[in-house]
C-alpha cells in the first residue's frame, strides 16, 4: 500500500478497518527511508526497534477497539525533543552522544496514545538558523528540488512529511521554524500559542518564545496532533492551564463574515512578487468565501528582526551556559578546568551557535543591557499591543510566511545578516506569543511552493485551522516526487 501522501486521518480509517497493521504502515515508511532519504537526508536515528514495539502495543489497543486518534500513527520526532533511550543531538555535536534518560512531555502524550516512532528528524544546530544547513549531522535538503534548503529550524521534520518518510511529525518554532520549513517543502505546520504546549523536555534555545507543535500534510491533521499535546504541565511552569476540548471543532464552519486583517508592511518590496501575487490571490479565495479583508498596520515590523535576534540571542546564551563538558555533552581536553570547559564549549558548537552566544551575551553585559536588551524588551510590549489592537478589528492576520521560496544551498552561507532577514514574516508571531499555521497557498514558476501564515488570537488555535483548512478545501497540492 503506498502510504507517501496519506493523511494522518486516513490512516487512522485504514487501521480501524483493519486495511492495514499498525506494524506493515511503519514498515511501509521505513522502506521508503530506505530507499530515498540518501537524497533528502532527513533522518538522523531511524529508530526500527522501537517502532516495532510501539507497533505492538498500538495493534493491540487497535484489535481491543479502542484506537485513540494517534494509535498507530508513524511519526517523527524533531531531534531537540528529548526520547527516552533514544539519542537526542539536537544536531549538534556537543549532544552527539546523548541519550536522554527521560521523555518531553509532548513525547510521554504521544506515547499514552502509542503512536509509533520513526526516528529521530534534523534540524539547524539548536534550532538556530532557517536552513537546516548548521546541522553537524544531516544538511537536509529540499525534497522538491535537492539543490535548495528544507527551510529550517525543523527542516528534517518538513522534509521528512513532504517525501512521505512519515505521517507527519513533531517540529519546534522560536522564530519560524514549523512555518517557514513547512512553506519550504508545501507542507502545513502550526507553532502554537506560546504555553499551549508544555516545554518539558524540549532543549531549551530561547525559552520565552519556544513552542512545540506539529508538520502534517493538512490542517487536520495538524490539529488531530495538537490535541494530543496540548495541555498544561507541572513540569513546565509557563504552559498555562487553558481549556480546549478538540482544535478541529471549527472545521468546515463557513469562514462567511470572517474578518481577515491585511497587515501592509508584510507585503511590500522585502516579499518576492511571486509570494506576494500567491498570498493576494489566497485572500482574495477567502473574499470569494464571504470573508472580509480589512487593512491593517504593524508598523513595528521594521524592527522586528532586531528585537528578535536580541531577545533569542539573550536567552540563548543563558540557556547554552550549561554545556560545560561536566554534566553530559562533550567532553573537552585541558590542564585546568577553565581550558577543559573552553575546549568542550570550542570543539562543541558550531560557527552560528557561537554566533548567538557571543551576541547574547554582548546583549546582556553591562553598559549594553540598556541600549540593547532593555530596548528589545520595549519592542517585544509594542509588538504585543499592535496586535491585540488589530485583533479588536479581525479574527485572523494574513501574511506570507517567508518573502521567498525555498533557495539554492549555500546561498546564504557566510551572510548571517541576511539569513537572519529572512525571518521578517514569522518572529513578531512569537514575541507576541501568538498561534499561527502555515499552509500552501501556490508554486512559483520552478514549481516551488509558497506559503502563507495564518495567524490566530492567543488560545484560539481552532479559528486558524478552520481558516487554513478552508482554503485547503479548494486547494490541489502538487505533492513532490522523489
Ligand atoms: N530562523 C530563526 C533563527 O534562526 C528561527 C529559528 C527557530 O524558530 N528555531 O533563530
């Protein structure tokens, strides 16, 4: 049974009826891993063992007739959330070695409705970069056209669901890193509203904008995912206790009446034409829809990527002060202690890692924290009060979600500053902590795809995948070929 463009939701049906065993659907994703992710180079761990055990447990629940929505369903696993027994590099390789002896608290919801693991997916070296080209271990490429990036942080995971290497899987946002990616392969991706999904087990790259959520083939999908993890958690004190009883409740609900805002500055000259027509001609599908598009202005956008890059820099080097070679992670030589950290620290990150260290921590020294720190602080308040001021007049804010498609590889390498530009369309939605999903919304003239971003009020992640899923109603994706 080909498996490579099937929903979570299908399969799920497949199993029911017994079309399929939870067992052959995961064998049916590794050979296809098999046979072509020498050419996506997706995974880092392919995690077969595990699978078959996990498909063992899922069959049984299956044959005793109580499937619950994930039972069964291969997926995989973004490589900075934390898998007990199950290495954990987070591409790096100052965690090339490490095996957590614990699950993230999403993993541990996963496993209460035995989904089955496939392993392991890559990533930019602690979620840093839009790429997936910073990984020490597998530079993903583009499953549409391998000469260009996946998009990144979660690249591996946006990839491995376009090929069909999984059902979908897990990725991580910070700054764009489930939206852009999945824009990139012609995917649909969700980053949560921050606090949505418990951070527990997740590494730690800017803790005040991390979210976990998941890369699926549909809007549905994303949000069959989503009520599995979602929920508050002891084990992480900023999840907050927000009830919700199922995000695909909206689902084929009439967007008629809907307010659709149209922030200008995402639209200007920073956005290739081509996404930009795409984008414009998706709301103009909604005005069909008996939607309603009102103008808008986040006039903060211009310093957006600044405030973004200070604040994630800053508590990225908080958070990364904790791989000194001792307690786990690699382990560096030397006479003293000093050299024996310096070492670790030197021989275990990469260039970009670095990068963001040294910033953060310029950032944060004294004489600097008030001219830069403080003021992105300042911002990340405005950015938050211009858009609860455009949520008094919209239900949902329409943008691109990056101002280009998919690039050739190494374009980008060697200019951070215009990596980090790149970021424009999608780090305001995480300093305000907002939810958004991505969905394709066309292809350029190579056949890449484009996507937008459907960003939603705080907690209402079910209007934004009624939105999404609307459009995916009218919509002929052209799946990629390998
Ligand atoms: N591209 C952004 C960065 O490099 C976002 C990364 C992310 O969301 N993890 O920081």
């Amino acid at each position: 049974m080909d498996l490579k463009n099937i929903t979570v939701k299908e399969l799920r049906t497949k199993l029911d009826n017994k079309e399929i065993s939870a067992a052959e659907a995961a064998s049916e994703f590794f050979a296809e891993i098999k046979k072509n992710d020498g050419k996506v180079l997706s995974y880092i761990t392919v995690t077969e063992d595990e699978a078959k055990k996990n498909a063992e447990a899922a069959q049984k629940r299956i044959d005793a007739g109580n499937p619950a929505p994930l039972t069964g369903i291969p997926l995989a696993i973004k490589d900075n959330l934390c898998t007990d027994g199950i290495r954990t590099t987070c591409s790096s390789k100052m965690l090339g070695d490490f095996v957590p002896p614990y699950n993230a608290t999403a993993i541990e919801k996963l496993n209460e409705q035995d989904y089955v693991i496939l392993g392991k997916v890559s990533m930019d070296e602690f979620a840093m970069g839009g790429s997936t080209q910073t990984s020490a271990f597998a530079k993903t490429k583009n499953p549409y056209d391998t000469e260009r990036v996946p998009g990144g942080s979660s690249g591996g995971s946006a990839a491995a669901v376009a090929a069909g290497f999984c059902a979908a899987a897990l990725g991580s946002d910070t700054g764009g890193s489930i939206r852009q990616p999945s824009s990139f392969c012609g995917v649909t991706g969700l980053k949560p509203t921050y606090g949505r999904v418990s951070r527990y087990g997740l590494v730690a790259f800017a803790s005040s904008l991390d979210q976990i959520g998941p890369i699926a083939r549909t809007a549905e999908d994303c949000g069959i995912i989503l009520n599995a993890i979602a929920g508050v958690d002891p084990k992480d004190a900023t999840s907050k206790n927000v009830s919700f009883s199922d995000f695909n409740e909206k689902l084929g609900q009439s967007v008629s009446g809907m307010k659709i805002a149209i922030p200008k500055e995402f639209y200007g000259d920073a956005v290739d034409e081509e996404v930009r027509t795409a984008v414009t001609n998706a709301a103009h599908e909604y005005e069909k829809m008996g939607a309603k598009l009102v103008d808008c202005s986040i006039s903060t956008l211009k310093y957006a990527v600044q405030a973004y890059y200070l604040i994630s820099s800053a508590e990225a080097a908080s958070n990364l002060s904790r791989y000194d070679g001792i307690k786990y992670g690699l382990r560096g030589e030397g006479h003293s202690f000093d050299e024996m950290i310096r070492d670790s620290r030197n021989r275990g990150f990469g260039a970009e890692v670095k990068r963001r260290i040294l910033l953060g921590n310029y950032a944060l020294s004294s004489g600097y924290y008030d001219a830069y720190y403080r003021k992105a602080l300042a911002l990340k308040q405005k950015i938050i009060e211009e858009y609860n001021a455009v949520f008094e007049n919209a239900d949902v804010i329409l943008t691109p979600t990056a101002p280009s498609v998919a690039y050739k590889i190494g374009v980008q390498d060697n200019d951070p500053v215009k990596m980090y530009t790149a970021d424009i369309c999608t780090v305001t939605v995480n300093i305000a902590g907002l939810p958004a999903i991505n969905t394709t919304c066309g292809y350029d003239k190579d056949g890449m795809p484009i996507g937008m971003s459907i960003v939603g009020r705080r907690f209402d992640e079910a209007t934004i995948i009624q939105t999404a899923d609307a459009f995916e109603r009218t919509f002929s994706p052209v799946r990629c070929t390998l």
